[in-house]
C-alpha cells in the first residue's frame, strides 16, 4: 500500500516538474517568451497543443477519406466511413470550443 502512494507521489512529483521550471520568473525584464504568470504557463501549454491537434484532426480525416476510397459501394463501409467523418467534425468543434474557453475566461474575468 505504502509502495503505491510513493510511487503515485514521486510520478506527480516528476509530472509537475517541467510546469514548475517554465513558472520560473525571468532573470532580466523585457526578455521576449518570458513568462511572468500562471497564465502564460497555461498558454505556453496550449500553443503547443493546439498544433498536435490539427495534425491529429488532418490524420483522421484522411483516414475518413480512405474509408470512402475503400468503401467500393458496400453499405456497412460506408456507414463507417459518414460515421468517421462526423465524430471528426464533432471532434473539431469541441477541440476549437475547448481551445477557446481559456480566452473566453481571460476576457471575461481578467481583463475586467
């Protein structure tokens, strides 16, 4: 038991260390990409996600397409092939919602 809360500790521990170092405040004002709040922390994390995002969406659509190509008029396959094409459409849309609340908050409760 005492082995797994350990374990658990050290790998949030280990997790959580590259949030701490990028939180480090900047030596000399005025640096570009310094970072001087949580807020730019989150950011930071969110540009990088946003690019592995649409190549994943880009991925499976492309797939989608090849279930078409390969579809040859049989019902079953296509149905797979509308069926892929619109969890990538709802994927899209609830990654671009999920990207946007962020500033939707800042805007909101920040900058009041």
């Amino acid at each position: 038991m005492n082995i797994k809360k350990i374990k658990a500790a050290l790998t949030a521990s280990l997790l959580a260390l590259p949030a701490i170092s990028i939180a480090a405040p900047p030596t000399a004002p005025g640096l570009p990409n310094q970072i001087t709040s949580v807020w730019d922390v989150f950011i930071k994390i969110l540009n990088f996600i946003w690019p592995v995002f649409i190549g994943f969406a880009i991925i499976m659509f492309i797939v989608a397409g090849f279930f078409f190509l390969t579809a040859n008029g049989e019902p079953g396959k296509l149905s797979t092939a509308r069926t892929s094409v619109i969890w990538g459409i709802v994927g899209v849309a609830v990654g671009v919602i999920a990207f946007s609340i962020p500033y939707i908050i800042q805007k909101g409760l920040v900058d009041n």
